[in-house]
C-alpha cells in the first residue's frame, strides 16, 4: 500500500495552472484504499495555493496526502474530500466538519489516523495557522461512513 501511495504522489502535477485547477484537468495520482477509489491531487510535502473569496492569496504546505473520492458529490458540488493519515488501511476514519463564515461549508474526511487527537491535528496542520474553519469532529466506523459517502443526500448537512 505504501508504494502505491509513494508512486501516486509522484504521478501528480503540484503546480497547475488555476484553471486547470478549477477544471480539474491536471494530473493526479489515483489509489485504491479500503475498497475506495481516491485521487490526490496534493501529496504530501506538497503546497496547496489559492485565493480566498475577498481575493487573499494564500498557500500552504500540505502535511497528508489530500484529495477526493472519487464518484462521490460533497455540498459544495465537488467530490468528497480526504486527508490520508499514516495507517489508510487500517486507522481509524473521522468526519470533520468545517465552517466558512459561520455556517456549514462541507465535510472534510481523515482517512487512517490513530485517534480523534491526531485527526484534528493532522486537519488543522494542513491549512494557515489563522484557520477558523474547524466545527466538529466525529470518529465514524467503516460501513456507517461508506453508506454516507454514497448517500447523495447527507453530505448536504454536517455528518455531526
């Protein structure tokens, strides 16, 4: 498992332009985990940049593996997304869900940590120190979170 996520890293593009960025058409790094299919799109190590929505600049180094899941539809109309902790195959999964000016924005997933402590840090390591995006966290077992996952309904409001 681990040379899959080692050479999937390597297969990712981590400087795109930004409309490829909003197209989605750049190269990503594709694995299989627990029967899920993910893509990164930022490795670890890598740097995750954008600009905010009152036109901000920021960037910032990119601590887990971060992407989506694929075939899957999140609030925000993108695919699910997902940090990847140490242990993807046999860690634990936790929802978090994040805010964006006060109210729900989307769920973020931590696939593979060891417990709740490490996958609020893992999630907060990944973005600027000033983040204030963070709600809830909740540690979810594997056949509640797949049936979530593939709702199509649920993701609309927080997992909590």
């Amino acid at each position: 498992m681990i040379t899959d996520i080692e050479q999937a890293r390597k297969n990712v593009d981590t400087d795109p332009t930004e409309a490829q960025k909003k197209a989605g058409n750049y190269k990503k790094g594709h694995i299989r985990v627990r029967g899920f299919s993910i893509s990164i799109e930022n490795p670890k190590g890598s740097y995750r940049k954008g600009t905010d929505p009152s036109g901000q600049e920021w960037k910032t180094m990119m601590h887990n593996d971060y992407g989506y899941f694929t075939k899957t539809v999140g609030k925000d109309g993108d695919a699910i997304d997902v940090f990847l902790g140490d242990n993807p195959e046999t860690g634990k999964i936790f929802a978090i869900d994040q805010n964006c000016g006060g109210k729900f924005d989307e769920t973020k997933v931590m696939l593979g940590f060891d417990n709740e402590s490490d996958a609020k840090g893992a999630y907060l390591s990944n973005y600027q120190e000033n983040w204030n995006g963070f709600s809830h966290i909740t540690e979810v077992d594997e056949e509640t979170f797949r049936k979530w996952l593939y709702d199509g309904h649920r993701q609309r409001k927080p997992f909590y």
